[in-house]
C-alpha cells in the first residue's frame, strides 16, 4: 500500500503546476540550476516550495491541512509587472478548485503574501491554505 502522505502531496503538488501553467508562465518545483550555484530559471517565474502537510482526520475522513508558498520571481525596475502576476496566482487558486487524484478539495485560500526586494530582481511570496480529504 502506498504511503497516503506522499500520494496526498504529490497529487496536490501535480495539481496545483496544471493549474499554475495556466498563467503562461514556467512553473517550476525545482529551481534550474547554473554551473555557478546561481538560479538558470526564465524570468519571470512561478516556484513552489515542498507543500507542508498535517493531519485533519475525523472519525470517518481522512484529510491533511496543506501549507504551500508559492514564489512569484521576476527581475526589473517596477513591483508592478509581479503584483499583476501575483493577482493572476491569486484569481487561479483562492477559493479555487484543483483536480487532484484520490482527494477532494475542501478549502484553497490566501493566507499572506508579501513582497522581498533581492537585489536585482524580486520574490513575491504567496502563502496558501489547502484542506483536503480522501475521495
């Protein structure tokens, strides 16, 4: 039998690229790297950190509570061309629906998101709550 963490998170983190590739914009789980340890991603970027996933059983549905920071990169002079990205992440998946194998969406909503100036480009974090249960 198959371990029921790992399908849960790798049926939603499957999901959630399907839906993020909507956008038009690379989607990446990990990162390219360059021969100098330094990111080789096009700009601008969609990345999604590992899901963080907790129990939320009841006495008859077996459910997770999945924490999932999706990372919005971009490069230039302006914080505007990546807020509009991050409003696009946001139309996609608050109170959204994701087509997951094996579970049922219960809830998808923003928690947080702000905005780190890196030097040279821009990280623009968007924290999303997800509850699902066995289907």
């Amino acid at each position: 039998m198959a371990d029921i963490r790992e399908s849960v998170l790798t049926a939603w983190q499957a999901a959630l690229v399907d839906k993020l590739a909507g956008i038009g914009k690379p989607v990446y789980t990990v990162r390219p790297q360059a021969a100098d340890g330094g990111s080789d991603a096009d700009y601008p970027h969609i990345h999604l950190d590992p899901p963080v996933a907790t129990a939320w059983d009841t006495s008859t549905e077996d459910g997770r509570d999945i924490v999932q920071r999706v990372h919005v990169r971009w490069r230039g002079q302006s914080l505007v061309p990546g807020q509009q990205l991050m409003a696009e992440v946001y139309d996609l998946l608050h109170h959204g629906d994701l087509e997951m194998t094996g579970w049922r969406l219960v809830l998808l909503q923003l928690e947080q998101e702000f905005v780190t100036d890196l030097g040279g480009s821009f990280d623009g974090v968007c924290e999303y709550r997800g509850l699902v249960e066995k289907s």
